[in-house]
C-alpha cells in the first residue's frame, strides 16, 4: 500500500543555519512528490513537486528536494533558514487517479 | 490567483446536531476534496468529487457526506456531529489528476461539544 513516512515530529533549528526534513514514501510505480507548507492557521501551500527528470528540484520560497529512488526518499532542503518559516510541513505522494497520500507532517521551530 | 474559501475559520456545535461546511473554489476546477486534519495524522481524505454531482469516499467517509451541485461548491454534512468529529478540516480544488496541484482553503476547526 501507499504510505508516507515523516520521521521526525517536529524540528528546531537556529536562525541562519541549515534545514533538512525528511520523507520516506512507498509507492510501486513512478511516485509523483509534493512538499506542501503550512503556516500557522492558514492551508496548504505548494513548495514543490517533482514527476520526473532532474531528481534535484527547486521550489519556492528558497526550498529544495531531491528525489533518490534507491533509498524512496523525497528530502526537503534550505540552506539558511529564516523565522518566517517556522510552520507545519507536509510530504505526500500522488497515489494515482485523483488521490494524494499526505505525511504526518514535521513541525519547525526555528529559535533566534 | 486560485481561490479556495471555506464558509467557517471557526465552528462550536452541540453533540446531535447537522453541521454543515462550505467549499467554494473559484478556478473552475474539475476535482474537489475534504480532509481532517489532526496532530500526528496529517490530512485523511474524507470524500472527493471529480465531478458535479459525483463523489467518492476516501479513507474516512463515515459520519460524513456531501454534496456537489454546482461545479464551484462542495459541501461536507456531519449528520449527527460527534465529539470525535471535533478536528480541522480543509477544503482542497485541483485541476487534472495525479499530478496536478491542490488548492486549499484555510479550514474550517470545529469543536463538538
């Protein structure tokens, strides 16, 4: 079955420094990707997504993912981090038809 | 810009009650959907619409239905709310399939007394 994994509940990172989360997916086919943002009290916000080709994919807002097949993982990347991006983040999987599985997400806090 | 709102930021209903929530997208998108969201379970797909006046349960579908009249609108009922329905729930459009983006509304948190 179709599943995504979100290792890490939640993440506190300083101001300025790197970030990397997480996602692990299961999927039999080609998996279609997606990072998805956050923000305290808001929906869901595209960030990225990748279908095919280059497996290092650049998203909005500074954000980065590589897709590596060998190990099913989809991380998501920013090399310095800002306050403003401390919200919920979501990895899912287009699991075919109309259907999208959704992680359980990572939290980010990012201190001063 | 696509557009999704929701007709609620905030509900409180008695335990019993019909609740009603209402999806309207503005981007004449074909796919419509309804998520819970809660902490640690990220979004559940509760129902989906592909089309007016068709649906499809998704992972959760019971003690909710809905409905799609028009193309713009969809619309989650909680028949007889229950306190394990208190939960955030998010409306999300998208056109195509698999691969295409979803929109979503800010959701709408409801608390089940």
């Amino acid at each position: 079955a179709q599943s995504v994994t979100q290792p890490d509940i939640h993440i506190t990172v300083s101001e300025g420094a790197s970030l990397e989360l997480r996602c692990n997916y299961s999927y039999g086919a080609t998996p279609y990707l997606f990072w998805y943002v956050q923000s305290p009290g808001q929906g869901l916000q595209l960030l990225l997504k990748y279908f095919s080709g280059d497996t290092l994919v650049q998203g909005i807002k500074g954000f980065e993912a590589e897709f590596k097949r060998s190990q099913s993982s989809f991380n998501l990347r920013k090399p310095s981090v800002h306050w403003s991006d401390a919200a919920e983040y979501f990895c899912a999987v287009g699991a075919g038809g109309f259907k999208t599985i959704f992680g359980a997400g990572t939290r980010l806090f990012v201190k001063a | 810009d696509v557009k999704v709102t929701q007709s609620s930021r905030y509900l409180v209903k008695r335990t019993g009650e019909k609740v009603f929530l209402e999806c309207v997208q503005d981007m004449d998108h074909e796919n419509m959907f309804w998520y819970r969201q809660d902490p640690g379970l990220g979004l559940r797909l509760i129902y989906f619409s592909y089309d007016v006046k068709m649906k499809e349960k998704g992972d959760i579908p019971e003690g909710y239905s809905v409905s799609r009249e028009k193309k713009e609108r969809f619309s989650l009922i909680l028949e007889s709310a229950s306190t394990n329905q208190t939960s955030m729930y998010l409306c999300a459009s998208k056109h195509g399939t698999v691969q295409e983006t979803q929109y979503f509304g800010p959701g709408t948190r409801l608390l089940v007394l």
